[in-house]
C-alpha cells in the first residue's frame, strides 16, 4: 500500500463512515420487514397503542377523580342518612295510627257518607272496612 492510500482527511472518515452507517440500516430494515411481516390490522392497533394508552390514562384519572367526588358527597350525606334512619320508624308508627283511626273511624255510622264526600272511592273505603282490627283501642303499637 502507498503512503497516500493510508493517509485520509476526517471529511474521508465521516464519509466513510456515514456510507457503513447507511448500508447497515439498509440491510437491518430488509432483514427486519422480511423477517417480520405485519398483517394491516395489527399494523394499524400497533401504530394506535399510544393513543389508546393516553386514553386510558386520562380515563382513569378520571374515574379517580369521580370517585372521590363520591366519597365526599358520601361523607357529606351520612349524617343524613342517619337521621332517615331514625325517621324512619317513627313515620312507620304514625302511618300505622292514621290506619288505625280509619279502621276506628269506619265503624261509626254515617262515616261511609263522609268517605264519599271527601272523595275517596267504594274500594278504598271497603278496603279499609276489611282490615283487622288488631290494635283497636290498645293505643299506638309497639315495636
């Protein structure tokens, strides 16, 4: 070899370089699609992974953020819904009183005209009429 031969510029060495860095991607982009073919489809969902991933994080940050909208309004709610639960049997007794006048009230005579006047049908007012009288004159029921 001759000394010119041996003897090369940087700009000879980027070149050359640069020459070996592109045959190599060739050849790893042939090698590549030949070793591994994607059907369309799943060409498609791989190239759409990214999106769906960043719609999947933003919904479940928000399904976190509904759920602790949740939990405040449910600690909001809960001394309500404890004093429903106190309500509760105390309506229950007062339904089973204004029963009970009705059924008290139904024996009287005359009371069958009042019923009419006030607008309340035949059914409602026989119905009535049938219920037992289980606690006629014991005073309120007790639980």
């Amino acid at each position: 070899m001759s000394d010119q031969q041996r003897q090369s510029s940087p700009s000879d060495i980027l070149a050359a370089a640069q020459a070996a860095l592109d045959a190599a991607q060739q050849v790893a982009r042939s090698s590549f699609d030949t070793a591994i073919r994607l059907p369309p489809a799943s060409a498609q969902l791989a190239a759409t992974m990214p999106d769906l991933i960043e719609n999947l994080a933003k919904s479940v940050d928000r399904l976190n953020r509904t759920l602790d909208r949740v939990d405040r309004m449910l600690t909001l709610a809960e001394p309500m819904l404890g004093m429903i639960d106190r309500l509760i049997p105390r309506l229950e007794d007062v339904a089973a009183a204004g029963d009970e006048l009705r059924r008290v009230l139904n024996i009287i005579p005359g009371v069958g005209v009042l019923t009419r006047l006030a607008g309340l049908s035949e059914e409602d007012a026989d119905k009535i009429a049938k219920q037992p009288e289980k606690n006629v004159g014991k005073g309120r029921p007790r639980r």
